[in-house]
C-alpha cells in the first residue's frame, strides 16, 4: 500500500511538473514561441499592438455538418514578422494546443495571403477556455484546411524550427 502511495505521488509530481509549462500558459492567456534556442512569450497585449482582422472560415469537424464561422484574430505570419522572426531559414512551424495536440506548417503555408490566422474572438466574442467548452483563449484557424484537424485548439507553444 505504502509503495503504491509513493508511485502515485511521485507520477502525481512528474505529471505536473510537464503540464505547469502549458497550464500557466493556458490560464495567462500566453503563448510560447521557440526559435533559434531562444524563448518569448507573447501575451495578450502583444497581439493587440498587430493589425486585427476580422475573417469567416468553413467549420467542418467530423459530428457536424459545415458551418461559416466568423473569428477576429491576427495573420500568423504577422507574430513572426513582428518580432523579426525570419521564415526563410526554417523548415516548420509547430503549433501545440495545452492538450498536447500538435500540428505543422510549412513556411509557405504561414506565409500564404489570407490563410492562417490566430484567433481570439468567434462571433466578436472571445473564444472561450478549455475548461469552459470554448476552443481557445487562442486556436489557430486554417481557412483553406477543408476538414478543421489543423484548426489547433488552446494554442500554448508554436515552435519555429
Ligand atoms: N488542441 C486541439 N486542437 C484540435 C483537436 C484536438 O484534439 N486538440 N482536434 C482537431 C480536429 S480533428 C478537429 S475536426 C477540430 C474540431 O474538433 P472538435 O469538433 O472536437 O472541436 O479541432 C482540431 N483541433
Ligand atoms: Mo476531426
């Protein structure tokens, strides 16, 4: 019994000591950017400073039929470009979601006019939490990704490498 009690407490501690980085994440409303072994974290405020825009994509997961969705967010590529984060050298841009779901873009998908976007608003509202039902405070919408898989819900890190 005694063991038993140590093994749970000790992958009890191992367990949050990986989830601490994504759930702080979560709850600020922050994101993680990774690039050249170095680390930022983009807040709210800082997605603010970027033009905003207001855009509609065809929602269409596997239990529903499709759907126009409206979103308000910022151009993917408009994050990079701002901290002056160079798409040409690299291979990937990797976005995870705090449930560890991860998804990849190619530089010319992100670079693509009118595709990728950050949201942080559905229908002028803001995107609700995980723990609320909602899909955010920020997800990644694709507007030419025909079935949603890439649309990365609770966006915590996005990864250039
Ligand atoms: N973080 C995260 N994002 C995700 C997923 C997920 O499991 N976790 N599922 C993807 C898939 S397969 C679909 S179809 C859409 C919509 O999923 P939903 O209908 O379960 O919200 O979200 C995508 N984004
Ligand atoms: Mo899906």
């Amino acid at each position: 019994m005694v063991l038993l009690l140590v093994i749970i407490v000790v992958f009890a501690i191992m367990n949050r000591e990986l989830l601490r980085g994504s759930r702080q994440a979560l709850e600020n409303a922050e994101i993680v950017l990774k690039y050249d072994s170095s680390e930022a974290v983009l807040s709210f405020g800082d997605l603010l400073e970027l033009e905003e825009k207001d855009f509609t994509a065809i929602f269409d997961s596997s239990n529903i039929d499709p759907v126009e969705h409206s979103y308000t967010g910022v151009a993917l590529y408009n994050i990079f470009e701002s901290l002056d984060m160079d798409l040409n050298n690299i291979e990937q841009v990797i976005v995870r979601g705090a449930d560890g779901y991860t998804v990849a873009f190619s530089p010319q998908e992100v670079l693509d006019n009118d595709n990728i976007y950050l949201a942080y608003k559905f229908n002028d509202k803001p995107l609700k939490h995980k723990g609320r039902g909602g899909s955010g405070p920020y997800q990644i919408v694709v507007r030419k990704d025909q079935f949603s898989q890439r649309w990365c819900k609770f966006v915590v890190e996005i990864e250039l490498k």
